[in-house]
C-alpha cells in the first residue's frame, strides 16, 4: 500500500497542460482512463485506512444515546479531510511516473 500521507500532490486543483499528461500514452481519453482507475484505487485504500483507524475508537456496546463525541476520533477524521482527494494524488503519481500502465492490443 501507498503512503498518501506523503504525497507531494497539491491538495487543489490546478490547471495542467494536456500535452504533459497524455505524452507517455499519446491520446488523452486513454490517459485519463489510467488516471481515473488509479484516483478510484487510491480512494479505496484511504477509505479503507480510516475505516480502520476509527474501528478502534468503536465500542460493541455503543447505541445512539450512547455515542459521546471523541477528540482523538474528530482528529483522526479531520486528518484524512485534509489529505489530496484521489485524483490530485493519482495525476501526481502519473507525472512521476509512478504508475504502471500497459496497452493491451486488440487480437483478430
């Protein structure tokens, strides 16, 4: 898994010139394809990480009268709010070459 709290991907968006992204593959509807199956990887194992993160502060026997408010859980949560979203990181990862991509060809 990667560590996307070490991403150097800016945390808003940014106008990016085309011309850069879809160099490697040559077509920019394909670019963005790879581009946006990684944003949804990404934003699964995040997910992920905080579910399991926040897991830990859940107690079996909570019921909703129950439920108190947790600063370490607000932190945790604000934590995660603050990271890039999916797709900054994984355009970031794009342009530093850190996605492994191949074309398959079509066979007769």
């Amino acid at each position: 898994m990667v560590d996307h709290k070490k991403t150097q991907a800016s945390i808003s968006t940014e106008t990016r010139n085309i011309q850069d992204l879809s160099e490697k593959t040559g077509n920019i509807y394909q670019t963005v394809s790879i581009i946006s199956k990684r944003a949804i990887q990404v934003n699964r194992e995040v997910k992920e990480e905080l579910l399991a993160k926040l897991e830990e502060f859940a107690t079996p026997s909570e019921s909703i009268d129950e439920i108190f408010e947790n600063s370490e859980q607000i932190e945790v949560s604000k934590f995660y709010e603050r990271l890039p979203k999916g797709t900054l990181i994984s355009i970031q990862e794009w342009l530093e070459d850190k996605i492994y991509h191949r074309k398959v060809e079509e066979q007769a």
